[in-house]
C-alpha cells in the first residue's frame, strides 16, 4: 500500500485534479490520498489560503468580506463546473464558510477552522471526481481518520495513541481521500499544523498504515542540487537520506516541509518526491542510508530572514552558568532560536527575524546588560543561512576549506560559520545582499569543477 500527498499546485485547477485522478487510476496501491487546498495557477494567482486567510481576518475585524467569499467560491465552483461534479458541494462550502463565523470570539479558532476549508474542500472535491470516473472512493474526516493532535492552534503536534487509530485505515475498502494540514484535539477541537502541514499529515498516515512508501507529488521533477532561481538547470538529487532532507528543507528547500520526514523517518518508510505534471520521470527517493558516490556534497540549501545576537565576555568560559543564563533570558520572553555557535569568549545566537520583533529585541538586549554584564552585545539582521550539506561531510578532509574559498571567489565575507556536532551539514552565515553570489560560487565548486575533476581523471 502507498500513501500519495497531492500538493497546492496538484490541485490547483480542473485539469490538474484530472492529472492526479489519473495517477490514482494507474495504480491501485495507491490507497492513501492526502491533499492540500487548491494552490496558485499562474505565478500571478493567490493560494486559496492565503484568500481563506484575508476571509478570516476579515471576520475577525468585522469589515466587508464579500470581496474574500466571492473570490473562494469563484475557486471552487470553477473546479466543480468543469469536472461535472454535484453542486451540493458548492453548498457544503459555503456552509463550512458560514459557521466559522461563529467562532469570531477565538481568534485563533476561527483562524485555524477557517483556514482548514482549503484542504477540506479539496478532499472532498477530489473524492466526488475519483467516484466519477469510476474509482471506489470515501472521502475520510481526520478526526475519522485517527489524527489527533495537541491544542497548540497553527502548530498542532500528534498525540501517540493516533497511530494505532490510524492504522485502522487499513480495514476500510477503496481509495480514502484525508485532508491534509489539520485534524482534531481530544476534545473535538479543530487544530492546524504550520503552515504547509499537508505533508505533515501524509508522512503521519504513511506511518500509521505501515505504507510501502510515501510520495509525495508536486511540481518539480526532483529536488534540486540549489535552488534552481540561482542557477540555470541545477543537478538533480535521485537518492538522499533523511537527514540531508531534513537539513535542506530546513534552510530553504521549500519542495518538502522539514517537519514531515519525522514520522517516516521513525518508521523507516521511504519518500518519493514526484512531479505531478511528469509522474514517469524518476523523482528524488529519500531514504535511511544510501551508498555514497563519491561526492561529497549532496545539495546546498539557503534561506534569509535570521539575524545575530552576538555576545562577548573575557573569560566567559570560566563563568559557571553563562550560556544558561542567556538562554533563560530568550526563553523567559518567549523567543526561540535556531542556532547557538560560541567560542572561548563569545557566543552567537540565531533567530528567525520573524520570532524577535523590535520591542522583544529592546527588552533582551537590555536583560542581557543588566543580568550578564558582557563586554560587547549586539544585534545584527538581514543575515542569510546557506547549508552545504552532504553524508560524506563528516570524513571528508578540507571541505570547510573548500567552501571558505568559494566565499573568497564569489568577495562574500563570513560573518558566521558552524558545524558543532552535524555528521552531514555546515552553516554559513553571510549578509543577505550576497547571497546569489554565494550560491553560484558553491556550485560551480562543488559540483561543476568537481565533475570536471572526475572526467579528466584527477
């Protein structure tokens, strides 16, 4: 049995549900379906939640959202339409609209059920087309299916005793089309995982049936060596395992939330990434352990939006208690971090901007003078990360030096770099302006002039 995670660009439109309808049809061990709510058509598009989101802000200020109604709908009884499906859908949706707003005295309930509609009506919308042409199809509820999460709104966790409710998916019959990006509390409460949770759900009921494998269908043939806007046709990836996926959708490789491989990863179930609009070209299968080829470097990976905090004080290392001391102060103000790297004297630590706006950053900066006295303490923003990451890192002699040179080439100064304990990635942190230089010069280094090695036999 295989579990397919249908992404926002698969069910973007009518002829895409046919592409996906189409894939189920060519294989009928694809029993598991797990969708996402209708995605962009054409670069300039809106994602349908990114619409339902304006509608439940609108709710919640009490404007005009007819606008934002109008707009969803349109989206839907478009879909609908053209695949010829009952128009008692299209009353389902908007009921589903309607009574969120009886939630508008909890914001972040209304936001979360509000949000949820995308992959629910598209679970819906999909199961109705895969009857039609033919195929046994039940469109299954995720309190139905067993997914029950904890009451964290926007960043629900699943709770251990779901699998063996999911695992029960197994005894129905036909083809069970889930929603993906949301299920239930233990008291019924509809909670949503982060944003792009979707595969998050595919990867939990893969998991939870004990599937062959799960794959997850999108809109790229594989996943690239970089990110393919810093470099004309980058190589593809066939074969990469957990951990260098989960290090490149960390920082940046957005074709794969970094979250979803925890699941598959703790059952051992290999993830395929497939393409939707090509599903017979050979994908990326990720994987436990693979062989390695003989390169080092499997794929770079880059995100911005991190800022510094940088931390200096003589004879830090001798001070009992420092780097707890500064933590607490981060987790006293509800701030999280990404990365800690330090030295004898001074210690650096990662955020995502996003997570220390500039009230928040005032009030650290200030706890930290008055609580640490420390010689020198400051922020820094517009900070990028870039990852190079690889299973062949770690015994690998000089490919820190390797990459240090590609900075020097490419005139990027290295504000940050960090390896700490990873067995298959390096960090750099370098000013978020350089980044596309960078990029191309880690590229051509590790991938074009290596190659180039190889063929001449040095």
């Amino acid at each position: 049995m295989k579990v397919a995670k249908f992404g926002g660009s698969s069910m973007a439109s009518a002829s895409q549900l046919i592409k996906v309808g189409d894939i189920i049809k060519d294989d009928a061990s694809r029993k598991f379906i797990v969708v996402s709510a209708p995605g962009k058509r054409f670069k300039e598009d809106t994602k349908m939640t990114d619409l339902l989101i304006d509608l439940g802000t609108a709710y919640l200020q009490q404007t005009n959202f007819a606008e934002q109604f109008e707009a969803i709908m349109q989206r839907f009884t478009e879909i609908v339409t053209e695949l010829e499906l009952p128009d008692t859908l299209l009353d389902e949706f908007t009921e589903s609209l309607k009574r969120v707003q009886e939630l508008s005295d909890n914001e972040a309930s209304l936001m979360d059920a509000v949000k949820a509609i995308g992959e629910d009506s598209s679970a819906k919308m999909l199961s109705a087309y895969l009857n039609k042409i033919g195929i046994n199809s039940s469109y299954i509820n995720p309190q139905e299916a067993g997914l029950i999460l904890s009451d964290e709104p926007g960043n629900a966790q699943i709770l251990p005793d779901s699998f063996d409710k999911i695992r029960m998916l197994r005894e129905r019959d036909g083809v069970l089309v889930i929603p993906g990006f949301f299920g239930y509390t233990e008291e019924g409460k509809l909670v949503t995982f982060s944003r792009g949770g979707s595969d998050i759900t595919g990867s939990l009921i893969a998991a939870g049936v004990e599937a062959e494998i799960y794959e997850n269908f999108t809109d790229v043939d594989s996943v690239f060596t970089v990110n393919p806007s810093f470099v004309s046709n980058p190589k593809t990836i066939t074969k990469l395992t957990y951990k260098e996926m989960r290090e490149l959708s960390y920082a940046g490789f957005s074709v794969f939330h970094d979250e979803a491989l925890i699941p598959a990863y703790h059952a051992k179930i290999p993830v395929a990434i497939k393409n939707t609009n090509n599903p017979l070209a050979k994908g990326t299968l990720i994987v436990a352990e693979r062989e390695l080829n003989g390169r080092v470097v499997t794929g770079i990976a880059s995100d911005t939006g991190f800022c510094s905090l940088y931390v200096s004080k003589y004879l830090m290392n001798r001070e009992i208690g420092f780097g707890r001391k500064l933590l607490n102060i981060f987790e006293d103000e509800g701030v999280s971090f990404e990365h800690a790297p330090s030295g004898i004297d001074n210690m650096s630590v990662i955020f995502r901007e996003r997570n220390l706006p500039r009230d928040k950053e005032r009030i650290i900066l200030e706890r930290i003078k008055n609580e640490l006295h420390p010689d020198t303490v400051s922020i820094t923003r517009g900070i990028a990360i870039i990852m190079v990451v690889g299973e062949g890192l770690v015994n690998s002699i000089g490919v820190a030096n390797r990459a240090t040179e590609a900075f020097t080439k490419a005139n990027v100064n290295i504000e940050m770099i960090n390896q700490g304990s990873s067995e298959v990635s390096m960090m750099f942190g370098i000013q978020a302006a350089d980044l596309k230089r960078a990029i191309r010069s880690l590229y051509e280094l590790y991938f074009m002039e290596e190659d180039a090695l190889v063929r001449s036999g040095s």
